[in-house]
C-alpha cells in the first residue's frame, strides 16, 4: 500500500469547490443581469407613463381651447341675434334694455358712442 500525504479525494473536493464557485458566479452575473433588465423595464414604464401623461395634457388642453372658441362663438352669435333684434315692437322697459345691450356690444366691439 502506497502512502499519501493528503486524504484520498482531495483533489476531487477542489474541484468540486471550484465548479461551485463558478457557477455562485454564474448565477450572480444571471440575477444581476436580470436585476438589471427588471430596472431598464421599470425606467422604459416610467417613460412610457410620462409620454401617456404629455398626451393626456396635451389633448385635454385642446378639448379646453375647443371649449372656449365653441362658448365664444355661442356668445358672439347671441350678441349677433341682438344686433339685429328689432326692438320697435317691444314694451319701454324691454327696448331700453336691448338698446343698451346693443351699445354694449358696439362698445366692445371697438365703436364709442
């Protein structure tokens, strides 16, 4: 029988520590490159989410200006309609106040009387 300095399997159970090394390695580059691809996604949502919200703002200020040309074209038809009221056939009390919003909407319109 031949006499070893170093138990039998030694050289086995340095291997076998050594693959297990590699692959702790293995594995920690896996989850950091999985950590890494979790965290681009969340910054591709997150700008993905800022875009929706730019939209979102940008349409809803077009709905508020479609609002106000559609209210001012409703109160520019209403002064038109008074304009061309005839007030000869209404009560004192009416005429004076359709006169007066005549003038009214002249003043606005530029014309001083």
């Amino acid at each position: 029988m031949i006499y070893q300095d170093r138990p039998i399997g030694q050289k086995a159970a340095k291997e076998r520590f050594k693959r297990k090394q590699e692959k702790d390695k293995v594995r920690e580059v896996t989850v950091t490159n999985l950590l890494q691809q979790f965290r681009d996604t969340l910054v591709e949502i997150e700008d993905q989410k800022k875009q929706d919200r730019k939209i979102m703002l940008e349409q809803q200020v077009m709905m508020i200006q479609q609002s106000q040309e559609k209210q001012e074209l409703d109160r520019i038809e209403k002064e038109e309609q008074i304009m061309k009221m005839d007030i000869s056939n209404l009560d004192p009390i009416s005429a004076a106040y359709f006169q007066n919003r005549k003038l009214e909407i002249m003043q606005k319109r530029g014309f001083n009387f």
